[in-house]
C-alpha cells in the first residue's frame, strides 16, 4: 500500500491528468451502456404486448361484440346438447333396431310370413271342396274368412285372413331380375297400419323352403304375439302330420292282419 502510495507521488502532473481522464471516461463509458440495456428491456415487453381492439374502444361497439360474444357461447352449447341427444337417439334406435330383428330372426317371423303366402296364394283358383279342405287345414294355425286378390298392376296378391281374432292383411310382391328372385312380403294391420316388412328368397326348385330372408322394417305390438303363435302351431301342425304319416305302415298292418286290440277282461 505504501508503495503504490509512494508510486503515485513519483507521478508527474500529465501522468496524473491522463489517469484521471481515463478513470472518467471509464465510468462515463459504463453508465452509458447501462442506459442501453435499460431502455432495451421495456421495448421488448412492449413488443410482446397484444394490440388494442379498435372496437372495444368504442363503448357501443364494445357492447355490441361483447353481447355477440354471449349469444355465440349459448348457440354453441345448444349445438354441443343437440349432438349429444341425436347421438344417444341414435343409440338408442339402433339398439331397439337390433332387438327387433334378433326376434324375429330367432322366432321365425319371415319363414311364417312366407308359409301363409305360399300355402294361401292359390286359394281362389281351386273348387269349393278343395277351399274347404284347405280352411280346415289353415284353421289349425288359427286362421279363418280367408281372401285373396290380385295388385293390380303388380306381380303379387293380398292375402287378407283373421288370425286368432285380429284381421291382419298380407301384401306379397314378387321381385324377378337377372339373377335377383325375391318375395317381399308386408304385414299391415285391420288399421292398415304396417307391423313389418320382410324379403325372402324361396329355393328355387319347390319354393316352399325359405334361402334367405331380411327384416327391412318392424314394429312393436301385439301382433308379435299372433304371429309366434300361428308358427308354434305351424309347427305342431307339422310335426302331428308327421307322426301320422309314420304311423300308416301300423294302420295297414291292422287292416291286412285284422288286429283288435284285447279288452281288458273283468277279474
């Protein structure tokens, strides 16, 4: 320390003048760059600052936006609640869609649709005997005060008939194409209201079996009701047929032979 104090005063006034100036300029140098960095920094934040809206200046116009704004918030979630409800409606639909056809696939709807069809669509065209022979047949599925027409202007027939004490009307239409042969039967109610509509593909060589089959449309109601009904009938109908029929062979033994069964004498 003394001898940097000692250094000073060996120093000539020129020297001292000139450490002194630079020593000034120094800090002068350093204050002025510190200014630059400090007017720098708030140009920068306000760069970064968003524009003002030239419409929320105006008090009125700042109203009028500002009551758009709202109105566009409502009609959006009224939007958001319409898109919600179409696709739980959908949902919905789609289900009970499903349901309807799953019924009526597992309890045989079209195939019985078609049975009526087939066994009815030449009713007009055979003798008073044979359409009495063949009411006692359809009455053991519960039908009776059958009547079938022709569509005019169409390949099908109206089969009307009362099945377990409801009027219920058929409307069979034949589709011919190319290589496309299908029925399309529809159910309609005494109200001529349609339950359900079906399309069958027969087999080709007999047309009584049923290939394919489609539900295009379908209702609820009662009538499903009469329309298993009438298929577990068909079907007990068949199935007694049968065992007559296998049992013939027993009937003729009895004639050639001249069985009586023994009565049970009394003891």
């Amino acid at each position: 320390m003394n001898q940097f104090i000692q250094q000073l005063s060996n120093l000539s006034l020129g020297q001292a003048i000139l450490i002194a100036c630079s020593v000034l300029l120094s800090l002068f140098v350093v204050a002025v760059l510190k200014q630059l960095f400090s007017t720098k920094s708030p140009s920068k934040s306000s760069g970064k600052s968003s524009p003002v809206n030239p419409v929320r200046i105006d008090p009125v116009l700042n109203q009028t936006l500002t009551k758009a704004e709202k109105l566009e918030d409502i009609l959006n979630e009224d939007i958001a609640t319409l898109k919600h409800n179409l696709e739980q409606e959908r949902v919905e639909v789609t289900e009970a869609a499903k349901a309807l056809k799953a019924l009526a696939m597992e309890k045989r709807i079209p195939e019985t649709l078609y049975q009526i069809y087939s066994e009815m669509k030449a009713f007009p065209k055979k003798s008073k005997e044979s359409q009495e022979t063949d009411m006692e047949w359809h009455r053991k599925v519960g039908v009776s005060d059958l009547k079938v027409e022709p569509i005019i202007g169409e390949n099908g027939i109206i089969i009307t008939f009362v099945l377990l004490r409801h009027l219920y009307r058929i409307s069979a239409i034949t589709h011919t194409y190319a290589r496309i042969h299908f029925v399309e039967l529809t159910l309609s109610s005494s109200e001529d209201i349609k339950l359900i509509l079906v399309r069958v593909k027969p087999e080709e060589t007999l047309g009584r079996g049923v290939v394919e089959k489609a539900v295009m449309e379908m209702r609820k109601g009662e009538w499903i009701d009469d329309i298993i009904a009438c298929r577990l009938l068909m079907d007990k109908r068949q199935t007694e047929l049968d065992l007559l029929a296998g049992h013939r062979e027993v009937e003729q033994l009895k004639d050639k032979f001249a069985f009586n069964p023994l009565k049970k004498r009394n003891t």
